[in-house]
C-alpha cells in the first residue's frame, strides 16, 4: 500500500525549491522523477510478527508532517583543509559534474516512498569529497532542526587510497514548532578502491520527532566503510545502514547503539550484500530499553553466489530496563556460496541478576550497579568510535538517560 | 573487634514451594579470626554465605545474623553507640558490604565494558559514603550532583567520590603487588576473560581494598593450581594479620588449610553446623569422611 501524496506537493513545490537554490537542471529533472514515483511506491517493509506489525509507518499522518516550503536548519561543518566538505547546494558550483554522476547511484533514490519524498524535496546536507590519498579525521558535521519538516541528503565520494572519519549530529534546535515533526536523511558513500570510510552518525531529535533514515554505501576493492549509528531520540525512528561490498576485498563494519525510553519506538535495519571475493562484515548492535519503549531490528547478511571466501558476522543484544518495554530481533543469513565462515545471533534480555548481586555486594547501590552495567553494555560499541567528540557525545547522552 | 553472629539461622529458596536449606545454623566469627566451615555439597554452606551477604535468592524463616561492631573497627572513624548492633537481615546487601561484610564469590560474575579501575574505585567511594550514612543518618551538605557529565566507562566519575583516581591508583598497586596480581589487570574488564584462578586473586584484592571486618570466602580454593592457591593463601592470611579481617573460609578440601591455618572449623551437615573444634578437626575429617561426623551426630541424637 502507498501512502497517500500530501495535498500540499506538487510539481510546483518542487520546482519552487528547485529554484530558490539555482539548482542545475538535472538535479530538478531527478526532483520531479522522485516526485512522479511516489504514485507507485510503497512505504518501507517493516517486521511483522503473528498478529501485529511492528513499526506503523501508515499511520504516520505527512500530509500534517511534511511541509516542504518551510523547511530550516542550522549548521555547521568542521573539516581539515585537504578534504572537501560543502553544503550540499553549494557544493553544486564547484563539483557539479561529480555529484550529478554520483547522487543517486550508490542509494536508489526510488527504494520506497520515503526515499523518494526525500530526493524530491530535500534542502539540506552535505557534499564530502576525500581526493586521492588523502588522510582526513574528525569532519564533524551538526545539525539543528528548526521546522516542522526537514529532508537532508549526503553524498560522501572517496578516492582512491583515501581515508575519512566524519561524524554526524542531529539534534533539534530551539525553533518553537508545536506537535510532531518529521526528519528525514539520506546518505551515500561511494568508496573508492583502497579507501577507508568512518560515517558515525548520532541522532538527538527530540521526542515528537518522527525520523526515517537511509544510509547506503558501496565499497569498492580493498575499501572499508564503517557505519556507527547511534539513536536516542525521536518519538519514532526508522533506520536503515546497507552496505554493499562489491570490490574484491572489501570490508565493512555496521555498529549500532540505540536507548529508547518513554514510548519511544526505534525500528533499527542492518544489511550487508557480499557480492565479491574475499569480503568480510561486522553487524554489531547493542540496544537498551526504558520504560514502555520498543525496539524492532532486522539484520541481512546475503553473501552472492560469486562471493567467494567471505566472513560475515552479526550480533545483536537488546537489554530490557523495565518490564513493560518490548523488543523483536531477527538476524537473517542468506547463503549462496559454500565458501563462507559465517554467524549471527540476536538476544534478547535484562540486567543479569548476579551481576547485579555481585556488584552490590562489593557496596555498589543497585542503581549505580545497573547504570555501570548499562554504560558497560554499550563498550563495544563506543570502542569503535574513532571520532573521540563522537564518543563523549554518546557517553553523555547515555549517562544522561540513565540518571 | 566486629563479630559476625548467627543465631538458629532457616533458610529456603524463595519461590513457590521452594526448599528449605538450612535448619538452624548457629555461628560466630570476630575480627582476626579464621574460621574454616566445611561439609558435604547441599549441607547449606554456600547457601549461609550468600544469606550473610543479602542474595535475593533465599527467604530467611527464622533466625537471625547480628554484626556487633566496637570503637575502631572502623579506623579512627567513631562509631555511635546506637550503631554499633545491626541486623544484617534487614539491610540492603550494599549497605552489609559498607558496615564491612564481605562475600568472596566461588564464581565470581565477568562483567564486560567494566573496568577493574572503575569498578572497585567506585565499590569503595560507595563503601565509604554508605557507611558515613549508616552511621551518621543522611548526608545533608552534599547535594546530589549531577553525575552525568564526567563519568566515563573506562575510569568512572572523575570527580566522584572521597578517594581519588591518583589515590586509589597507588592503593591497587599496592595490594596488586601482595598478590602478586599483574598491573595490566587494572585496565581489564571485570573478571572478563579471568582464568578460574585470577578470578579467585582477583576476589582477594577486592576484599583487601574494601578492608571488610567479616569476610566470607565461598570455596575460593577450588580450581587453583599449587602456585596459585599460595598467592590466594597469602592474600587471605595479609587480610587477617594486616587488615584484622575475620575470615570464614568456606571450602571441601583440606588443601587449603595448610596455608590458612584456621582457628576453629565447623562441619555442616543438613542445613546445620553439627560439629566445631580446632584445627585438628579439619585432620581428622580428612582422615575419617563425612560419614563419620553422620553417624557421630545422629548416634548422639
């Protein structure tokens, strides 16, 4: 079923946003495509259990949600000098011919109705080109969001022999926008051979915010692309990290963190494709949650009839605080060539009782015991982090949440 | 001198229909005792540890366990008059540990993302404001801080707490160096990845950083390899020569025995401790079996 084209989107609309940011013509030609699609697109595939679908993405009303004229941000871009790190418009002057052959190529623009919506009405993001054998760390980019809607789009291009850790913060900014909201983004990464790509991305929206997120990557021969994904806000989040590892030897690591609470509902998607030789990937998620929080995560591994040798791994640990949160996991491994080392596993449960009882019988109260044994859950993950802003930030949020 | 007392302590595991483990066991053990406290498996020895130390697992029936404390126990700190008698039954397990229980565990829990730093230096700020607390009533100068900010998994709250990173840093050398324990255990996670044996040292060096009075060490020999179970001898006989701590040793062997030469030992049998002595008794247990205790008890009986 698709959802219903908002009222208030036209080929106008696009065209006015078009305009008002002197897009070249074939950025609005692709706007329009995105926008004619959405008759025919369906809303993303959620996870459905006996007798109840998980995530309710129909009910989302976008007709209140999206208002697309109105959208405003901030921010800002950090970034050492020998890598090129632009608003995404602006980044059009300059590298124009490079972003028409990429935008678009890595991440289906016309995956679901989201994605599309997104393409046909997106104001914000960025343009992070890394040239050949260039070394960047710690591009930091931060968002505020300070409308009733705001659709990003952000390409990443990595030439060869090059590397990037970039982090990415998303939080809502003091504008004074009644009700719920909606946030949407979209990144691509386009490694090239040999390159290495950090992306960290740490979602702070507050809690009326609905958020759909696509990040898809393309790993090219002996590239790495490492996705951290860390989501703590929203009312709702649907989040997806893909990666496809088609060149030959190529690596890619997903790394998750989400701590819901309230009636927060994260709906958190792992999927890796191994379509060459010699590829390896890490899925490692780790959620925890308060209150009457739920959580739903799907992980795919699909290793291709052609990828031979591959090691494919997948963790998933969700911790439950309270009994009144709910949490469904389902890690799938598709295999389609013998030669492959594979595992993957999900859990699902609470605070270990002994652990517990062995942290407060050295004198520990049991809340700072359990707090210890939270923050402790989510080590592995902070361990990858290689932005150290990236990792203060989501140690503090954690902290924060559990006081 | 503090005295652990347990007076016609019953037991069972708290569930629906849950089995009843001990019977009426009757303890003391002060300061600068060793105490060994032997028996067959399911004679209740693990089962009276864990009640000492408050495991949510068991609901007393009947019975009590009394901690005694006198001026010193505690260092200069003064102990009020009415604090000085403390039914451990009705304390949450992190308060027993703060006035100076201590259970060693027989499979003590690896705790990944936790490190051993972190761990102890915030067990013992805890043990020392907690007990400031049992003793004094509620601490009214010091508001509640907002700790969120500079706690770290790795080192814990920074700023938190009445020992400091540096003072504490110098204390575990200290104790690690007793031990014989390595110096990169500090950085490791709790216990993660320990070998049976370095989880037992490790059991001892918190018991010697926590300076418990009562500390009640559940088969903390088992699994220890001859070289091993000296270093672990030695921890728990520094415990008591140095730090005055009252051991009740809990164990099936008499290994152990000769490197922790105990005062008294006791053998429980069903869920009650049905023969104490000295020494000499452990000898002779060794020599004659259980079976003989057994029929010694219920003969008389």
């Amino acid at each position: 079923m698709s959802a219903q084209l908002p009222a208030n989107l036209s080929e106008e609309t696009v065209r006015e946003i078009s305009d008002a940011r002197d897009e070249p013509e074939w950025l609005l030609e692709a706007r329009l495509e995105a926008l004619e699609a959405l008759d025919t697109l369906e809303l993303p595939d959620v996870i459905q259990t006996p007798g109840r679908r998980w995530t309710n993405l129909e009910a989302l009303d976008f007709e209140s949600l999206v208002d697309p004229l109105n959208q405003s941000d901030e921010t800002t871009r950090e970034a050492p000098d020998d890598v090129v790190v632009l608003p995404f418009t602006e980044a059009l002057d300059e590298y124009g011919d490079l972003i028409e052959e990429r935008f678009g190529s890595v991440l289906d623009l016309e995956t679901n109705y989201l994605t599309a919506l997104s393409a046909a009405l997106f104001t914000t993001g960025t343009f992070i080109y890394v040239p050949e054998d260039v070394n960047a760390e710690d591009v930091k980019i931060r968002a505020e969001m300070n409308s009733r809607s705001l659709f990003s789009h952000t390409l990443v291009v990595t030439e060869k022999s090059s590397s990037v850790t970039i982090l990415e913060g998303t939080e809502s900014g003091d504008a004074d926008v009644e009700g719920e909201r909606y946030f949407s983004n979209l990144v691509e990464i386009d490694a090239g051979e040999n390159s290495y790509v950090q992306y960290g991305s740490l979602q702070n929206l507050d809690e009326d915010t609905y958020t759909y997120s696509l990040k898809r990557g393309d790993a090219g021969t002996y590239s790495t692309i490492n996705w951290i994904e860390g989501n703590l806000g929203s009312r709702l989040t649907r989040s997806d990290i893909e990666t496809e590892l088609n060149g030959d030897a190529s690596e890619t690591k997903i790394v998750g963190a989400f701590f819901g609470h309230n009636d927060q509902h994260l709906d958190v998607n792992a999927r890796v494709w191994h379509k060459a030789e010699n590829t390896t990937a890490d899925l490692v998620t780790r959620g925890v949650l308060d209150d009457h929080a739920r959580s739903v995560y799907e992980g795919v591994q699909d290793v291709g009839r052609d990828a031979w040798s591959t090691n494919s791994y997948q963790r998933e640990n969700t911790l439950m605080l309270s009994d009144e949160s709910e949490a469904d996991a389902s890690p799938k491994l598709i295999i389609n060539n013998h030669d492959t080392e594979a595992s993957h596993a999900a859990t699902v449960g609470q605070v270990d009782k002994e652990d517990l009882f062995y942290m407060v019988s050295r004198s520990i109260p049991e809340e700072t015991a359990r707090n210890m044994l939270v923050e402790g859950f989510f080590v592995p993950v902070l361990e990858e982090i290689e932005v150290d802003e990236f990792r203060e930030d989501l140690e503090e949020l954690i902290a924060a949440r559990l006081d | 001198m503090a005295t652990l007392e347990i007076k016609n302590l019953h037991a069972r595991v708290a569930e629906e229909d849950g089995e009843q483990i001990l019977r009426g066991v009757d303890l003391e053990v002060k300061s600068g005792e060793i105490h060994a406290l032997m028996g067959p498996n399911g004679s209740g020895k693990s089962t009276t540890s864990k009640i000492i130390a408050g495991h949510p697992a068991y609901e007393v029936t009947d019975g009590e366990i009394l901690l005694h404390l006198e001026e010193g126990d505690f260092g200069d700190l003064e102990i009020p008059d009415d604090a000085r008698t403390w039914n451990l039954l009705e304390l949450e397990p992190n308060e027993r540990a703060a006035l100076g229980i201590f259970l060693g565990f027989q499979y003590p829990a690896e705790i990944e993302g936790v490190t051993m730093t972190n761990f102890l230096r915030t067990a013992l700020n805890a043990k020392l404001d907690e007990r400031e607390e049992l003793l004094f009533g509620e601490d009214e100068e010091e508001e509640e801080e907002d700790v969120g900010y500079d706690t770290s998994p790795m080192e814990g709250n920074v700023d938190d707490g009445e020992v400091g990173v540096a003072e504490f840093q110098k204390l575990l050398k200290e104790k690690m160096d007793l031990l014989d324990m390595d110096e990169k255990f500090m950085q490791r996670y709790l216990n993660a990845g320990f070998s049976g044996g370095e989880k037992k040292q490790n059991e001892v060096l918190q018991a010697a950083i926590l300076e418990p009075s009562i500390a009640v060490l559940d088969e903390i020999d088992s699994g220890l390899d001859i070289d091993r179970l000296q270093d672990v001898s030695k921890g728990i006989n520094a415990l008591r020569d140095e730090q005055g701590t009252g051991i009740l040793q809990i164990t099936h062997y008499q290994r152990i025995l000769e490197y922790v030469e105990p005062d008294y030992v006791h053998i429980m049998l069903d869920g009650k401790v049905v023969k104490s002595g000295d020494a000499s008794l452990a000898s002779e247990l060794e020599d004659k079996g259980y079976d003989w205790v057994r029929e010694e008890v219920y003969e008389a009986a």
